[in-house]
C-alpha cells in the first residue's frame, strides 16, 4: 500500500479500484476483507486466483462489521470480488438492527399493558352529571337496549370474542386505552414474526427469483439467524392483554361497570387455551422456562374464567378441565423453584391462579409492585442498561445488572448454554458490542 500506481506491475500484482477512487492491491484488499476466512486459499504463487473453494458455508454474525476503505473509510460494498461478505455483513447488521429495534418496541408496550391493568384496579366512579346529559344518555341507552340484554357469547377465535366485547361496551369508555393497545401488541406480533425479518425476506426473493429462472430449488430449513424470543414474549403480552380484557368483563357483566342491565354471558376459550398450550409446548423446546411458565399460568386462568359460563363443556366436563389447570399450576410451581432468576415475579401469578380455581372466585392481576420488577429488569437489559453477548453459535442474548452472569441458561436459539456462575460467563459466550452500540444509537 506504500508503494504508487506507477511503480505496479499489473501483470504480478493486479489491482483494485473502488467507487470511491483509490487503487488498492488485490492482495492488500483480500487480507483487508478477511477472504481467505470464507474461502480456501492456494499455496500456489503461479495460480491466476487463489481461490480454490468455499471454505465454509455461511454463519450468522461471522462478519464483525462492513468493511470500508482502508483509505477514506467508505464502504466497500460495490465489489464483485467480495460480493458473499458483503452480503453476509448486511444481513448480519439488518438483522442486529432488528433485535434493537425489537427490544426496544418490546418495552413501552409492557409498561403500558402495567398501567392498563392498574387502571382496571381503580373502582368504577358515578359521575354527577347535569340532567340534560343524563337524558341525552337514557335516550342513548334506550336505543341499543335490545342489544344489551341480548345473550352475549363469547367464542371462536380470539379477534372474534374482541369483536363481541366492543359491541358489547360501545356506550362505555372503560377499555378505551386497552382496545387500542390490544391492536398495537397484535401488529407488534406479526412485524416480529420469522416470516418478516430480514433473513426470512432475503430467502423469499432467492427462492422466487429462482423459480422465475427456471432454477429448481429444494425447501431448505431458513438458518438460526431468525430471533424467536420477541415474538415469544409479544405472544405473552398479548394473551395477558387478553386476559385483563376478558376477565374484567365477566367480572363487570351484571351492568356494574357500564351501568347496563344484566347480561347473559357464555363463554368458549378453548381456542385461547390451545394458543397457551402452543407457547408452552415452544418455550418448552427452547428451553425458555419463563414463558412456559407464563403459557401454564393463563392456560388456567382462562379455564377458571369459562367455570360456569361454558357454551361448550358441561358440568360434568368442567372439573377435569379444572383439574388439568391445577396439574399445569404444580408445573409453573416446579419451574418457578428451578429458575428463580429466570422467573422473577411470576410465582405471585401462578398464586393468584390457584386461588380462582380453588375460591371460584375472580381476581385483579398482581400487583404493581409485584410485577414492576419484572417489566424494570427487562426494561434495563433492552435499554442499553443490560449488556449484549453472543452464545457460542453467535445467537445474541442479554445480560442485565453488571453484565456478568449469575445464572445458567439456555439461548432461545439453539439451546446452548447462556448466562454462567459467579460472574463467569458460560463457555464460548462472547461480549456483543456491536449490539450495545446500535441500542445506545452509536
């Protein structure tokens, strides 16, 4: 690189000229991409190209950053040469962009459902209100009082039991601020889906593209690259969002809340119980104990809630369903006792659960102060409070407190080891900084 382009013999040493000007030898740009790391180099100095082979197939996360010139620092991204780092750099920084940007989505949403649920603590208030207003109300509830005292039935899929409740409070403004975040959590749901992250769109258009060019193409398993464990906590928030809805509606049924006539209510959550056991049966596969645990917790709760409103099961099916919800409560229990660090704040939950199926009786979620540890120590880890490393496959995970493990884990990923003891990380863990850059915006 000391040397001028006048002084270069092309023949010997060919070289390369980016867009953005400056002339570089092919053998100082090889070493500058790391070439020889993705291909298999020859030892033959009379060879036209060294490269022999791919010396691997492609790994998440195996380029550090995207390169840049090594003279002015613009990016190399425009090189035939170079064109499978290149790529595999931009995928690797979409996709630590996206985890960013996940996490940090993620967190608003969770303390605005806490602030949902305190409100839904708070007793209902009689306002005083003029005369007028009052006439304009009763001529207003005149108008939907067929409505009102028909039969509600709340069944089907879980938008279709929504799509009840609102008919059902249309002239009542108590789920004003949790409709709007239930539609929130729900499209948070489905941008965090496999199905839109980078890699999953990348693949798509090879595959089309393929297919457009007559290029037979074989089904291929989408590398682990994909980040499952946002859409695991957003499919948790969201089944929480469900739950305060449903159960302070049955709750409020007999009118208390809208101030309404008494309903007939019926109710059908099988469909909200097979969504649990499909969270818990993939936290369960990937070893994620806290959201099982969460999947067990509302598997009962919304049996608890159909116990003598059932459109489905009668009297005499009910209390093995009951009896299966107290079985997946012992479970919560057992996983709770074995990850403590890992379930912090949840026992309460699985607690109060047990009290519905044993009182028959309904209860507030937990809490502020018994769920604020929870939501503040997520808060801290996506935050860029918490500290980013990498498993030994390079599957990012967090680290909260003083970025030193204290506990083992298992990654959402693969199922390697996480976390560590006494402050020692497990092996083949590593410090992610390029991650706790892009949180901190640097």
């Amino acid at each position: 690189m000391s040397s001028t382009y006048a002084e270069i013999d092309l023949n010997e040493t060919p070289c390369i000229i980016p867009t953005c000007g400056h002339i570089l030898t092919l053998e100082s740009m090889d070493g500058h991409m790391d070439l020889s790391k993705y291909y298999t180099i020859s030892d033959d100095p009379c060879t036209d190209d060294p490269i022999i082979a791919l010396s691997s197939s492609s790994e998440p996360f195996s380029s550090s950053e995207l390169k840049n010139c090594p003279m002015c620092r613009k990016p190399l991204r425009n090189i035939n040469r170079y064109g499978r780092i290149v790529r595999r750099a931009w995928i690797d920084e979409a996709t630590k962009k996206f985890i960013v940007w996940a996490n940090s989505t993620f967190v608003p949403l969770a303390l605005r459902m806490q602030q949902a649920e305190s409100n839904l603590r708070k007793p209902i208030k009689k306002n005083r209100i003029s005369e007028v207003l009052m006439a304009e109300r009763l001529e207003l509830s005149s108008a939907v009082s067929k409505l009102s005292l028909e039969p509600i039935q709340l069944a089907g899929s879980r938008e279709k039991q929504f799509h009840a409740v609102h008919k059902a409070t249309m002239s009542d403004d108590r789920y004003k601020d949790l409709f709007p975040l239930r539609r929130t959590i729900y499209s948070f749901l489905q941008e965090v889906d496999e199905a839109e992250q980078p890699i999953s769109r990348i693949h798509n258009l090879v595959q089309d593209a393929r297919k457009h060019h007559g290029v037979e193409t074989e089904d291929v398993d989408l590398p682990s690259i994909l980040q499952v464990r946002n859409r695991l906590l957003a499919t948790v928030l969201l089944l929480r969002c469900d739950y305060a809805i449903l159960s302070d509606f049955v709750t409020h049924s007999d009118g208390s809340a809208s101030g309404g006539s008494v309903r007939d209510l019926s109710l059908d959550l099988a469909v909200n119980r097979k969504d649990c056991e499909v969270l818990i049966e993939e936290s369960r596969t990937r070893q994620q104990p806290a959201q099982e645990v969460e999947g067990l917790v509302y598997w009962a709760r919304f049996a608890a809630l159909e116990r003598g409103r059932s459109a489905r099961l009668s009297a005499e099916d009910m209390p093995a369903i009951i009896e299966h919800a107290r079985n997946q409560l012992r479970l919560a229990y057992t996983l709770c006792s074995a990850y403590e660090g890992q379930t912090t704040g949840m026992r309460a939950e699985v607690s109060q659960a047990e009290k519905m199926l044993r009182d028959a009786t309904f209860y507030e979620p937990v809490t502020n102060s018994e769920k604020a540890a929870v939501y503040a120590a997520m808060a801290q880890d996506f935050r860029g409070t918490g500290h980013w490393s990498y498993c030994v496959n390079r599957h990012p995970f967090t680290v909260g407190e003083c970025g030193m493990p204290m506990e083992m884990a298992s990654c959402p990923q693969c199922g390697a080891a996480v976390g560590g003891a006494h402050h020692r990380p497990a092996e083949g863990v590593t410090r992610a900084t390029d991650l706790e850059a892009l949180g901190l915006g640097r």
